[in-house]
C-alpha cells in the first residue's frame, strides 16, 4: 500500500495539495519571506502552489501575515516572484556546476556534436545557450532530437563559461541519471511555475 502523502494548504488558491509539490516559505528574523525550495529552512512554514499566480494571490492578500501569525514586512507580489525565479536559477546553475566539477559535463559545440553522434547509452541533457547563433543552435537541436536526447535553452554563453570554468560556451552536455533526472526536475519546475501551470509530477 503506498503511504499517503501529507498534505498542506495553498495560502493563494487554497486548494489542499501534497506538500513535496508546494512551495515553501519560511519567516527571516526581519519579517521577510523568504523562499524555501529545498524545503530545509527551520521554522514554521506557509505553502504555495508552484505557479506564479498562487504567489500574487498571496501577497495580493496579505496571506504569509495570517500564515505566520504576525505581520510580515511588506511584500511586493513581483519582488517575491523575481526572488523566487532567482533562487530557481541558481538550483539550476548549482547542478550543473556539480556536474562539471563530477566530470559529467561536456561543452562546446563541437564536443557537444561529437558525443551526441556517439550516441552512447548514458542519459544525457543538452543545455543551449540562449544567445547562440542560430546555425548552431538549430545543428545541436537536431542532433539531439535525432538521438532522443532532451534538450533544453537556458543561460547565456558567458554564464556557461563562468559555471564551467571556461570562456564563452554556447552548449554544454550533462550526462548521468542523477545530475540528469536532477535538472530536468529542477528545469520542470521553473518552467512551470513561470506558466503558472503549478509543479510537474513528481
């Protein structure tokens, strides 16, 4: 019999969910809110969907104050969704630069090319840069799509190469089931909560 998950309440839309697919939030000393995406953060915690919408609804409402049980300091709905966008993308860019540091990272457009034509059995995610050009852009793509390799748009060149440690990277390759499974989870999640659209499965 499968345990039942517990379950807590979206202070925004008030719809009862299991709570591995909300979002945390948990009280600073100063009364801010502060996100908590690892769900690690000591002290008592208030839940939202993961959509951007359930968030507004919350600060539009003056939610995390009855939540917390005090007054909180004053939210501002698109302060709260940038910080939380934010701390997305630095999950995000954190495995990868885990990744890379574990030797499961190629980069570089030609690399990237070379190992997808391999076509090796290992699970593979490619990460493309969002300002490449758009001949390479689309040669990656295809090759991924060809091997039935997910494939993703997601940093800068420069952003990849200051996480890799490296110059300027328009492409770069994480392979393995852990970090792999890991970001498309992570990925999944900010791509959702920026449609609105709540947590993908679990």
């Amino acid at each position: 019999m499968t345990k039942e998950q517990p379950r807590r309440t979206c202070i925004g839309c008030r719809d009862s969910v299991e709570k591995l697919k909300l979002l945390r939030f948990v009280l600073a000393p100063d009364g801010t809110v502060v996100p908590d995406l690892a769900s690690k953060l000591p002290g008592r915690g208030a839940y939202t969907c993961l959509k951007a919408s359930c968030v507004r609804k919350a600060c539009d409402k003056n939610q995390f104050s009855r939540a917390f049980r005090r007054e909180v300091a004053v939210i501002n709905s698109d302060t709260l969704l940038d910080r939380i966008i934010c701390s997305m993308e630095e999950r995000i860019a954190s495995y990868l630069a885990l990744a890379n540091k574990a030797g499961k990272v190629v980069s570089g457009s030609d690399l990237v090319a070379e190992a997808l034509k391999r076509n090796s059995p290992v699970k593979k995610l490619v990460l493309v840069a969002t300002d490449v050009s758009e001949d390479i852009g689309n040669r990656i793509r295809g090759l991924a799509e060809q091997r039935c390799v997910q494939h993703e748009t997601f940093f800068s060149k420069e952003h990849f190469g200051d996480l890799l440690g490296k110059g300027l990277r328009s492409v770069a390759m994480v392979q393995g089931d852990g970090f792999v499974n890991t970001m498309n989870k992570e990925i999944a999640r900010y791509r959702n909560f920026l449609r609105g659209e709540g947590c993908a499965d679990e």
